[in-house]
C-alpha cells in the first residue's frame, strides 16, 4: 500500500477560522512533509517531520502550525490566514534516510481563505 | 541559485509518439537522486521514476525511460507511445544527501513542464 491519504479535499475558511488539516500513512514511513503549491508553480516545502520530531521549517508564517501526534499522522493547524494563503496543501511521507528514497504524496487539499 | 531547471514550459505531442522532457540540475554533493513526478488536473504528485547519482544504467519504469547524462548534469525524461492520460504537469526533482542525522531529505522541484497529448 503506497498511499497518502489527506482531508478535507477542500476547504473554504474566513480569516479568522480556524480549521486543521489531516494526512494519515501506514507504509511505516519515518518522514513526512507538507508542501504548499500555488496554481502554475511547483510544490514549495515548508515542514519536514523525522521520526516525529520537527527537523524542518522553511520559514513559514506562526499561522501555520505542524503537528505530528504519531508517525502516522500529520497535522497542519491552520489560524488567522491571508487570502494568499489560498493554495493546494500537499502532504508527502518516505523512508526517513537516503537520497535514494522517492516522496509518495497524498491528493492535497485545496484551501480557498476568504 | 535555481538548482533544477525545467526549459520547456509546455509541449505538444502527438498520441503514440515518443517526448523527451528536459531537466538540467545542479548540485556540488557527489550523493543525489533525480526524481521525476506527473501532476494531473486533481493534483496528486505521481512518482514516475529514480535515477541515483551513483547509477551506472539509465533508470526505466515500463514506457518511462530516463536519460541520465551525469556530466552535463541532465536527467531527460523519455516518454514513448505517449497516451491521451499522459497529459499533466511533469516536474524533475533532486534530493541531495542530508547533511545532518534525522534532518529528512529536502526534495528541490523545477518549474515543471505540462504535456499535453494530442489525439
């Protein structure tokens, strides 16, 4: 089984919502990502998870918040977004060591702020 | 310093012939792999094929082929018999070694190039 799973597949939220988003894997994988993608552009990352401890952040706004309750799951808590936020959230798991491992990511959800 | 680059925005082919996807890199770390994706309209990130730096062959995933030319530092994506479900965004990718135990693998992305297959 190689899939990512993510919910909700969309999401429309004021800018004082607050709302999270779930990605879930059972591949036994030790790292997992979130990426943000804006239309036309490729994925930006902005979290890496390693064995459940947080071993990247790209410099991304406090109004995003990672979270990793198990090494299955991730979370990414949402607050007090911009309407630039507006994006496709891709969440992205492989094995946690070596450069020989590819990414397998889930379907995203597109976020609307409104 | 941009260090995947992608030169074809976008490309035609026609159905049953073969495309070649351009993707040059750069990267001084002897230890890399080359990663290709495909994007549809839904928007998953399809995993295509892997070529390491260290690979002796050229990487082939059943109609995907890679064309793995360590010198000049381009990792081509060949697709033959091209079907109408191959239209998407295509996108090169490189992870480097990481530097640092536990620091994950950061996975570069170049600006993508989108097929699209005509009947």
């Amino acid at each position: 089984d190689t899939e990512v799973t993510q919910t909700p597949k969309h999401l429309v939220m004021g800018m004082t919502n607050k709302k999270s988003l779930k990605c879930e894997q059972h591949m036994g994988h030790r790292a997992m990502y979130w990426y943000k993608q804006k239309a036309k552009k490729p994925p930006e990352l902005m979290f890496v998870y390693s064995y459940e401890k947080l071993s990247i952040n790209e410099s991304v706004p406090s109004r995003f918040s990672p979270e990793c309750p198990n090494s299955s799951l991730l979370n990414l808590h949402l607050h007090a977004l911009q309407p630039e936020d507006s994006a496709l959230y891709l969440c992205a798991s492989s094995q946690e060591r070596g450069y020989t491992y590819e990414q397998y990511f889930g379907p995203g959800t597109r976020l609307t702020v409104t | 310093a941009q260090k995947i680059t992608q030169t074809q925005p976008g490309m035609f082919v026609q159905e049953k012939e073969a495309v070649t996807l351009d993707c040059t890199y750069d990267t001084s770390d002897p230890s890399y792999g080359l990663f290709w994706y495909k994007q549809p309209s839904s928007g998953e990130m399809i995993f295509l094929i892997y070529q390491g730096s260290y690979d002796q062959q050229n990487a082939t995933e059943g109609r995907y082929s890679l064309n793995f030319q360590k010198a000049r530092k381009s990792a081509n994506l060949v697709i033959s018999a091209s079907q109408l479900g191959d239209s998407a965004m295509y996108f090169c990718a490189m992870r480097e070694a990481p530097k640092l135990k536990a620091a994950g693998n950061k996975l570069t992305f170049g600006g993508g190039t989108r097929v699209l297959v005509k009947p």
